[in-house]
DNA sequence: GCCAACGTTGGC
DNA sequence: GCCAACGTTGGC
C-alpha cells in the first residue's frame, strides 16, 4: 500500500491509538476492489513511501478490519467527498490499517527494480504504473523480506 | 460508444 | 518543476 510521507507516514500510522487507521481516500476502482475482495484480515502488507525523496518499501501493516464503506464519501467537507455515492449502496470501502514493524532498513524503488527479473510479474516494476494498492504474491513478499538483510 | 480534454500520480 | 502514463469526464 503507498502513502505519501507528507500526508500520512509510517510513523505516523506508529503514533495512532491502536496504531491503527482507516485507510480511506481510494477512489481508484482497481485499488477499491483489493481491499474489498483480496485483502483479509491478519493479512500483511508492505508499507511503501511514495512521492519522496528516497521511495520505497518502509515497513510492514497488516489489514485489521473487514471492508466497510469509507465514511469521507458522504462527507461534504471531505477532499474525498463523492457526491455520486449512494448511501444505501455506498461506492468506496475501505479496510483498516495496523502497524506491525518497521523494516530495518528502506527498500528503495531503485533496488526493487533491480531485481525486477527474479520478482517476475510484480504491479510496482510495471511500467507507468498509479495503483495506490497493489497485490503481492507470497513468493514476491518473501524475496523482498529478504532483502532486508542484505 | 468514441475520443479529446483534462486532472492526477509519482518518479526523476 | 517537469512530464509520461494513466483514469475520468463529457460532448457529440
């Protein structure tokens, strides 16, 4: 899952009650639809800081609630407000975010891209790719993992 | 249903 | 700050 450091961080996820969020704001379909249909809970994500000075893979969440409607789309004074979103069929859902670790060091893009051929199909190396939230396959999580000691 | 215009994302 | 790559919008 990306985020903006500025906006909402890693540590910032750290420093919540519960060190826990709703991950609300998606209003991307693609994105909507893995946490609606994919994610479990007790699933474990990577944490990756986006539109910064060195982006990367930061730290590792897990997903800590079943998706429900994501309240910011009715609310008028919201950035996220949708007007077109029905209340009794709402469009946007979101799942909550708890923090696990952080990893112990950055896995920087570059890096990744580095080893793009041993990830093989992996949404982050794909060319021109915005999706805010992307799957990881169990064998693309623990190459990475691995990473993180060398 | 097509597609040009526009807005956003996000690396660099 | 630039700009490529997309997704969305809206006129027709």
């Amino acid at each position: 899952m990306k985020s903006e450091p500025d906006a909402f961080g890693l540590e910032d996820l750290k420093s919540r009650p519960k060190q826990t969020e709703p991950w609300d704001g998606v209003r991307n379909y693609q994105a909507r639809n893995f946490m609606r249909d994919r994610m479990k809970v007790g699933d474990q994500v990577f944490f990756y800081h986006s539109n910064c000075k060195v982006p990367g893979i930061v730290g590792i969440a897990k997903v800590a609630s079943k998706p429900y409607p994501d309240p910011t789309q009715f609310d008028p004074d919201s950035k996220y407000y949708d007007p077109k979103s029905d209340p009794d069929e709402p469009r946007w859902t979101l799942i909550d975010v708890k923090f696990v670790r952080d990893l112990k060091r950055t896995l920087s893009l570059a890096e990744i891209k580095d080893h793009a051929d041993a990830l093989g199909d992996f949404a982050l190396v794909r060319k021109g790719n915005r999706l805010s939230i992307m799957p990881v396959s169990e064998s693309q999580w623990d190459y990475l993992l691995g990473l993180e000691n060398q």
